[in-house]
C-alpha cells in the first residue's frame, strides 16, 4: 500500500471521529499536529529510556503505527508529498559528502 | 511508491554511506534510531513554537522526510511491518468509541 | 541562589524583552513554554545522538541554561511552586519501593 | 533552597535506590539523562496536546518536578554548574539585540 492509500485510509478514520468538524476535540491543525507527533516520538523513545532493546514489540508496533498516522496528517494538511519529499531527500544527501558531522539527519 | 519500496531506498541510502559496517560513525541500532527520531520530530516542532502556521514549507518537508526516513529504519531494523502497524492501528480505533480522553492518540 | 530568585531575573529578562506586551512576538503561554521545553530539551539529546559523552560542553551547559529558563517560566505562568513540586516528588518517591519498572521517572 | 542544595537532596534519592552502584537498572549516564529528560518534557506537553491550558495541575506539578529532576542530575553527571550557566545566558542574552528570530531560545 503506498504513502497516498495510507493517508486516505487515515482520512476516512477521522472523518468518522469527526474531527475536521467545527468544534471539533481534536482540531487537525499544523501546530497540533507536529505537537502530537512529538509526543508520539517520545513515546516510542521510553521504550530505549534505559534499555538498548525494546521489551515489548507489540506495543512499540503501536506506537510507530501513531508516529506514522500523525506525519501523513501533518504532511497532508501542510500540503506537502511526503513520498516525494523523502525521495527529494535521499537524491540530495546521496550526492552531498559527509564530512562525518552527527548534526545530520539519516537522510 | 509503498512503504517496502521506500525502506529499500533508504536501505540503499545507509548502506551506501557505510553506516550498516562495523565502526559505523552513526550505528543504526533500535535506541540510536528511536532518538533520532525524537530529534527531528523537535525539529518539525520548532516551526510551530510561537505560530500556528509554518513559514518555510521547503524546511519543513525536508524535516518531515528525516522523521519519515528515521521511522522506516527503526521499524525495519526492530523487524516491525508498518504498514501492518498502521492498518492494524486503524482497526482497533474505528472499533473503539471515544469518551474524550485526550490522552488518546490519533489513530 | 535559589529557584525564586532564578525566576525572578527570568522574569526581569522576558519583560525586557517585551514577550509580556501585547502582540508579542513570543507569547509566554503555558502551552508555547511546553512547546519550547520539549524542543530545548531535544538539543539537548541531540549532542548524544550517537553518543554517550557530549563534546561541546558550552554549548551543553547553553541548552541546560535554555531548559532551565523555560522550565522557570513555565512553572511560573502556570502558578506552580517548583521547588515545592521537587521536595514533594523527592518525598513521594522515597517512600515507594521500586519493582523495577523502567517507565517510573527518576524522582 | 538553591540549586546546589536541590541537587543534593537529589543525590540522596539516587543513591538511596541504588542507581548509583555497578549493574543498576538505571544507570545515571549522560545520554540515559538526555533521554529521559526528553521523555519528561514530552509528558509535560501532553497536557498541553489538543488545549491552551493544563486541566490537571498537581499532574502537571509532578511532571515539572521530574524534569527538574533530570535537569539537575544532567547537569551534575556532566560537570555543569547549572546556576552559572543560567546566569550567564541571562547576560549575554540581554546583551543581544532581537532580530525576531522565532529560532532563538528565550534565555
């Protein structure tokens, strides 16, 4: 399934929690959005807070599974493609020569 | 393209830079990657710390590919399907019903 | 010196400013302070990405300072006596016995 | 109580749990802090998620602390004088002229 299907699919599902509503409980904003996928991230990171290894596979699943669905919306409603923006990414960063500086993202 | 085609470009992408081989300046294991993940979430964040609307869309794609790139590693390396994940996560929401705890994540 | 007196220059430092004014350029809200702690503290994890020690103590000690201020602030706005919140935390936790369970913060 | 007696009391609590000692479940690294400091501020911000203002204060009281905490302890490990570094951003930041850069940290 790719990146345009998966949104989709998190489209439909909060439609139906009606949160594109007016007075909707969880405005689908930019800022809340990036706010969320944050704290979605540092949920992820309590799974290493002490450890090298994940200890529960299921529940790290889920939470990649939130990480996800939050930057396909903060992606969608920032009108960005985000399959073409990594793509974008990896192009760049194949051609640029490391210099060995770990400020750089993975990309 | 579909998440699978994605991972294996990034794939291509780490290991062409060296970073899979002993010594690797920047080792690609679960907890390095799960804080990886967390710092350019921070980044993205960052557009949004006194607005509501980012200002450089380029930026912030750029950002959103890193946290897209760093999501596809960890789970790959964890041995975690995402797009199961994800598709799994959306089940399990649509079913549940929502009482307003805002705790609970997007999906 | 201690934690009032911090607050206190904080405070000296944002009026100065002019972040209490209206239409400041950096609303000191609850939720913006949240917002900037979470991104500081990420700078923070980034100068060990990939590693275990840091290797620009300033700029360590500048980002410490950065959480700090915030952290300050934050407590601040929102009418929290921090010094009290540590005290009794420290109190709280010393009289629980610990099961080993890693998601339990420090305190 | 200033800084430096905060610390103390904090060292008390560590060493009363043995975090301390050789094979500790929780060892007082500098990243492990890094992290966990992450960790914190991201619950800091959870109540902060979909709203302006935090519904639950002694939560929030509790988390505050626990940053504190972690702040303390890092700042510690790693040889920083927390105080110093606090007051000196204060002066040189006071020193700056604003150009309204949003990126600039609020010290």
């Amino acid at each position: 399934m790719d990146i345009n299907e998966l949104t989709e699919r998190m489209h439909d599902f909060v439609r139906s929690k009606g949160w594109y509503e007016a007075g909707s409980k969880r405005p689908q904003t930019p800022r809340n959005l990036a706010v969320s996928l944050s704290i979605e991230a540092a949920e992820i990171l309590e799974h290493f807070q002490w450890r090298e290894q994940a200890q529960d596979q299921d529940a790290l699943a889920s939470e990649l599974a939130d990480v996800t669905l939050y930057l396909l919306q903060l992606a969608s409603v920032s009108g960005i493609d985000l399959e073409q923006a990594v793509l974008r990414k990896l192009k760049t960063n194949a051609a640029r020569s490391w210099d060995g500086g770990e400020s750089d993202p993975l990309p």
